[in-house]
C-alpha cells in the first residue's frame, strides 16, 4: 500500500469515527458572579473569592489580563493600581467593556476585592481599603450623577 492510500484510510476512519473534540463540551470563561451567585453565602464573598469568580474570567486568574475578541488589561504589576479610588470606582462604575458591579457587590467586598488586587500580582499598594472609603465613593458617585 502506498503512503497515500493510508493517509486517505487514516482520515476516513477518523471522519466516520466523528472526531472527539467535536463531541467534548465547550466552556467560555465567565466574567459573571455565577460560582457565587447559587450559594447562601454570596455576601459573604472576600476579595479573593470576588475576583476569583468575577473578575479572573476577564483579567485572569493571575492577573495577567488578554488579548483577543476584546482587551483585558493586566492588573499585575499595573501602576494605575497605586490609586486606590481609581480601582473602587471601575469596579462600582465600570468603563468601556468592563461592567460595574455597584449593584452586585457591598461596600465590604468592594473594598477587599480592591485591596486583593493592589496587593497581589506583583502589586504592592499596602494601604487598605475601607469600607467606608468605598462607601463615601458611592455617595459621592450618586451625587455626580444626579447633577
């Protein structure tokens, strides 16, 4: 037998078989809060588990952000992050693709999950954030956008 009666063989055993990768699932990262949301204990989510199941979908498990369909950017090593308030508000507001999650997450998992990220991935802005400093973010947000 000649090589390319085996190779047309070969792929006609493969394409009456179906091809397996075919037949597996296919799973899109998420950016929702879906782990978190069917359980009891969503608000209880620390910042580690808010970026774990919110934000690592986007901008990675290690925070290396992507490229694609779409830009993530990196949360490691990112200088922006020294402004503890700019992160607040993009997590609470959002910008261009990136949704806010003010109506999703409290003050408390606000202010963890900011300090998590200012404080992991090569980031080192050790300076906590509160709840109340994201609180007083909130009202003063609300109120820019009521004028």
């Amino acid at each position: 037998m000649n090589a390319r009666v085996l190779i047309v063989a070969a792929l006609a055993s493969a394409l009456l078989a179906g091809p397996a990768w075919l037949a597996a699932p296919v799973r899109a990262q998420s950016s929702d809060a879906t782990g978190l949301a069917n359980t009891r204990d969503f608000g209880h989510a620390n910042g580690a588990q808010v970026y774990a199941t919110i934000c690592a979908g986007c901008h990675m498990p290690d925070g290396q952000g992507a490229r694609g369909a779409g830009e993530y950017p990196a949360l490691a090593a990112n200088p922006k992050l020294a402004a503890a308030p700019y992160v607040e508000m993009m997590v609470l507001s959002g910008n261009g693709a990136m949704p806010g999650f003010a109506g999703m997450l409290s003050d408390r998992q606000v202010a963890e999950v900011t300090t998590y990220v200012r404080t992991h991935f090569g980031n080192r802005y050790d300076d906590v954030v509160t709840e109340q400093d994201v609180k007083a973010l909130r009202a003063s947000l609300a109120t820019a956008s009521a004028d």
